[in-house]
DNA sequence: GATTTACATCAACAATTGTTGATGTAAAAT
DNA sequence: ATTTTACATCAACAATTGTTGATGTAAATC
C-alpha cells in the first residue's frame, strides 16, 4: 500500500463513520478503532476533527459550482438546464456518496468563519437555480409558479439522490433513477 | 402560566434547540441557558436527554401512521391517495416542523431497542407507500416505472417541506406549496 | 392549616471528548 | 549511509458531557 492508498483509505474510513453516525456522534477514536491503530495516530493523517469535515464539504462544493457554472455558460434551455444539473447531482452522489451527504446533514457543525463561507458559497448555488427558474417561468418554458417555491422543491427532489448510491449501486440504477428524475421534473414544472 | 404552560415551553425551547444544533450538539446546558435556569431544573421536565427525541419521534411518527390508516381505509383512487398523503405531509410539517425534521435528522440517536422500534414503523410506512405506486402502476394510473424507485422519489419530495414552515409560514404559502407538490406529484408519475 | 406537588440552586460524580508531547521504528529520499 | 518522512504507541491534559443527591422554597391540593 502506497502512501495515497494509505490516506485515501483513512479518510475512506472516516467518511463512512461521519456518515452512519454523524460528525458530532463519531469521535477520533472511533475512526482509530476502524483503522486498527491507536488515536493519537489519526493526527498523521488530519490536522483536527474539524478539517476532515471541512475538506470534504469546500472540495465537493467546488466539484458543484465547477458544474453548474459549466453549464451555465452553455446555450441552454432552462429545461435542458435543469435535465443538466440533474445529471450533475446524480453524477456527484454516484461518485462520493457519503460527501454529497455532508453538503446537506453537517455542514451546521463547521466553525464560524468557515459556516460563513459554505452558506456563501451554498447561495450563489441556489441563486443560479432561481434565475433558471425566474427565466423559464417568465419564457413560458414553464409553468406559472412563484419561481421561489419552484427552486427550492426542484432542489430539495434531487438533494437525497446519495441515499440511494451508499450501499454501492449498480450502473443501471443509476440511469434508471436518472430517467425518473428527470421526467418527475419536466412533469412537474414544464409546461 | 400554567404548568401546563411551562411543560409546553420546555419542549418547545428544547425541540427548537436540537433543530437548529442537532441533537448531539445540544446539551443539556443548553437548553437550561434557554430556558433561564439551572442545568439539574431541566430534569424536572424530562426524565433523560433521549427521552425528549425518543417522545418527539414516536409521538410523530404515531400522527403520520393514524392519518395514512385513515386513508387507506377510503375507497380512493391512487392518485387521490397521493395526494391525501401529501396533504398529510404538509399538514404536520406545518403543526410541528421540528418534530418532522427529527423523523428525518435525529431518529439515529435513538438507543438500540428503540431504534428498532423506530425503524420498524418507518419500514411499515414506507411500505404503504410502495403498495399505493404498485398498485397505481398495475392499474396504469400510474406511468410505468420501478415502484420502487417511484415510492422513494415520492417520499424524498415531501420529506423536506418542514424546511418551509421552521421560521413561522403563513397559511396562503402554506396552500401554495401543497398545490404545487400536488402538480409535481401528478405530472411527474401519473401517465 | 397541612401536605403534596412543582420548581429552583449548588456542588459534585464518572465518563467521554479532542488534542498534545515524548518516544520509538520502518521506509523513502538524499 | 544518513537524513528525512511516515507511521505507530503510550500516557496524560483540560474541557465538556449527562446525571444525581442534598437542600430549599413557592404554589397547588387536600
């Protein structure tokens, strides 16, 4: 085992814990005990309790917002925008399940200064989602509806789609959960 | 104030607290500080610290199991009983979102039996849920679709609207949002 | 009026928490 | 061959945790 595979295994490890047990409920030495090795060693691999969690959600953040400002620059429809970013949410929860989980169940638990940061940069997400919205509606792309209401259900069907990736999926699952979500939202909101 | 009175602020303040800091993070000075008393007062009020979550939840989780036994019950089509379920939803999210968020962040603090408990009603729940969409989708009210996935999507969409009601709603948002669930919920799986 | 119930404070407990320092060894890099 | 890096253990710390017992007072019930 090279020294990556080394590192990759510990915050593998401890991913998983934050995730069954929640970042307040895992403690250091519950992630020493799964790596078979002594608390103090954990400091080798991190910094403090707070920097695995810290790392994880600013990382997987930025894979978001490198997404969607991808697609934002492209000459979509808002409908082929929301199918985007669908595909997006989908892609991300399939690759690191447990840390699309943190964006959403322990970000409370960062410390001031960086909790100020992560809403910040959570805003600017959901602020590209309502402007989809905001233009779809007033393009007849889609249906009348406050945009508001519009933009928070569309992102609250597809923030739990990491539920489904934990316990390892198959390819094909995913496709399939991919095709009803996307048709639960062109359903929903086209018109 | 009545004890009555008293005893209602108490949850009150307690559930508020382990809604914003998550049940873990809160302690039981916490929630003294809030109440303006001293930590062993608290213990006038409830008898343990999970047994403030382990009440809310099964007294929730009872709510949820009355209204959807009632109306399974009725003689109603799929698609109306979808949209009962959703009425349901939004009722008790805006009666007591704390408590309904609890069903979804906290239920994992619970100690072991009762978890099982826990997870036994959820189980059973969940699988009134899937017979509604299997049943809907035999009939063909229903697009053709996994159940499965559909009865899990479905859940997902409405698990989050307590989020809408946590900083006090008004009634006509609260009718906006059951409409537009209701249209999603119609466009998006029924054929 | 007497008694029980509800509410309050203080001090203290045992356990658990994240973290550090001292110390050592094996592997990698120079 | 030497030095640096990575990994490991042990003991201990200060702080925080849920909870209890002793003790007292005000309010409600009888």
């Amino acid at each position: 085992m090279s020294v990556a595979d080394r590192r990759a295994n510990f915050t593998k490890i401890a991913h998983r814990l934050i995730y069954e047990k929640g970042y307040k409920a895992t403690t250091m030495r519950d992630i020493a005990q799964n790596m078979g090795c002594d608390v103090a060693n954990i400091y080798n691999y991190t910094k403090s309790k707070e920097s695995i969690l810290e790392q994880s959600l600013f990382d997987t953040s930025a894979i978001f917002h490198e997404g969607i400002k991808k697609l934002m620059r492209n000459e979509l429809t808002p409908k082929e925008k929301l199918i985007e970013i669908i595909k997006l949410h989908v892609t991300i929860s399939y690759e690191r399940p447990y840390q699309a989980a943190f964006l959403i169940d322990e970000w409370r638990h960062l410390s001031n200064e960086k909790l100020n940061l992560f809403l910040k940069e959570r805003h600017q997400y959901e602020s590209w989602i309502f402007d989809i919205f905001n233009t779809g509606i007033m393009s007849n792309d889609f249906r009348i509806i406050d945009p508001k209401i519009a933009s928070i259900t569309f992102l609250s069907s597809i923030r739990w789609v990491h539920n489904q990736f934990v316990n390892g999926s198959s390819p094909k699952q995913r496709i399939e959960l991919e095709v009803h979500l996307t048709n639960c939202i062109i359903g929903g909101y086209c018109s």
